[in-house]
C-alpha cells in the first residue's frame, strides 16, 4: 500500500510539473561525516535515504586533527577504505554526492560575529594548503573529483572564496549567499536555511510565497538525533523515516543533490 501510495504521488507530481505549477525543490546536506573512520550514524542516514531513492550530500571532514603539510595523501588504511567503498556505492546510485567540509574542522581563529572558524582570517595561501590537501585525499579515495567545498562552522572570507576557486571546487555552500563577495566569482552557491525537525512548515511556508521556484536546502548533523545526542537532540530516526516519505508524496516537491541547485552572485 505505501509503495501505491508513492508511485500515486510521482504520477502526481508529474502532471504538476508539466502543468507549469510551482515547484519547490530541496536539498539535503549532512556534515560533519569524517573521511578516516566510519560513523555508524551517519552511515545509517546514508542507507535510510539511498533505500528511500533520495539524493543526498554529506559534508566530509578529511582528516583528524591540526593541519599537517602533505605533499600527497599517503597509503589509504582500513578505516578509510572502508569509508570509500561506502561512498562509493553510493555514488553509483546518482544520487549522492561528497562535499569537502574543510581540513579537520579545526578551530583556528574566531570567525564573523565571534563564531568559530577553521579558514576566515588565514592567509590566502594557508587556506589554499588546508583546502588543497583536503581535497587530495578525498579524491584519492574517490577516484574522482570533489566539486563542492563546505567551510566549517559555514564561517569563511572573500579569500576563502578566493581559495576554493585556486583549488578547482565549482560549488561553494555555507549559511546564505555570499552577498558582493561572491559577485564575478567562478564559484556557484547554495546556502544551507533550514533543519529537519522545521521542514515540513518551510515547505508549506513556500507554498504561499508568489515566486514560482524556490529551494530549500536542509542542514543537519549526527547530534540533531536524539539517539545521539538527548539534550540536542530534535528528531529520531523514525521520524526521520517519516518525514522522507512525506517528502515523497508531495507533488509539488523535488529533492536534488546540493550542487545542482547551485546559482551564480549576480
């Protein structure tokens, strides 16, 4: 019956979509996943979506720790590879994908407003060694290209920016759009406005609002599970079930991989 009910809904909004109707489109980003060790949570949410055929991005930490200067990833070990052939599987489906998330998440100076940042106030050229090594171990594990880059703790400066375009990313994500520092920037944005537990009010929100396409792009994190984290803690697992198969049944909706609802500062 769930399955009918599903395929009743893609019909649906199928028909809403030729129909030239409003389209809303959302986008799921998870962070904080790191590259060296599995996280047994964050794999759990990596098997719920790809078994609810629902495109994803997680946010990957490479490495543990302060930043050490590498000239090139070493030997993978077991953990990690573990991690890749994770990913790996993942990406097949087409719907997944893997974002940098900085170094090692390493708090190294206060970012805007007092909040934590591991790149804004580095030198350029420091924040292009941090990204740049970074990179070169995801892509090692991956054995292939890391487009999008996600700073930590979405704090960055125009020289982040300047970074991410030094080091080849094509998609930038942090909190919002980067306003007049993302004007004539190579880089396309995507910024990260919404949680789970209050999705299903941003959606209907979206619904009353006069333009035709919107985006919604979902941030969360392990500790945002009460299983995890009690005191944190705003949705469980089973509702986290819930809420993507409602998600499903909306006609008006679609879910597609962050980079691909990335725009341009104009």
């Amino acid at each position: 019956m769930k399955k009918l009910l599903l395929l009743i809904a893609l019909v649906c909004a199928t028909s809403a979509f030729a129909s030239g109707a409003k389209r809303i489109t959302v986008s799921f980003r998870f962070d904080d996943y790191p590259a060296m060790h599995e996280m047994e949570s964050g794999t759990r949410i990596l098997n719920t979506f790809m078994a609810k055929q629902i495109p994803i991005t997680f946010a990957v930490i490479p490495y543990d720790g302060k930043y050490v200067p590498r000239s090139a990833p070493g030997n993978l070990d077991a953990e990690t590879r573990k991690v890749a052939s994770l990913f790996l599987n993942a990406i097949k489906s087409r719907r997944f994908e893997v974002a940098q998330h900085g170094y090692s998440h390493e708090q190294t100076c206060q970012g805007p407003d007092n909040g934590s940042s591991e790149f804004a106030h580095l030198p350029l050229q420091g924040q292009v060694d941090r990204m740049r090594t970074g990179k070169a171990l995801l892509e090692k594990m991956l054995a292939r290209r890391v487009k999008c880059f996600v700073p930590p703790w979405n704090t960055y400066d125009s020289n982040t920016l300047r970074a991410a375009e030094q080091c080849g990313f094509k998609v930038f994500s942090a909190s919002g759009l980067p306003g007049q520092d993302g004007r004539g920037s190579s880089l396309k944005f995507r910024g990260s406005d919404e949680q789970l537990s209050t999705l299903k009010q941003r959606i209907d929100a979206a619904r009353k609002e006069t333009e035709k396409r919107q985006v919604v792009t979902v941030l969360f994190h392990a500790h945002d599970f009460t299983e995890i984290n009690e005191k944190l803690g705003t949705m469980t697992f089973w509702k986290l079930d819930e809420l993507l198969d409602w998600v499903k049944t909306q006609p008006d909706v679609r879910v597609k991989l962050l980079s691909k609802t990335a725009v341009r500062v104009r």
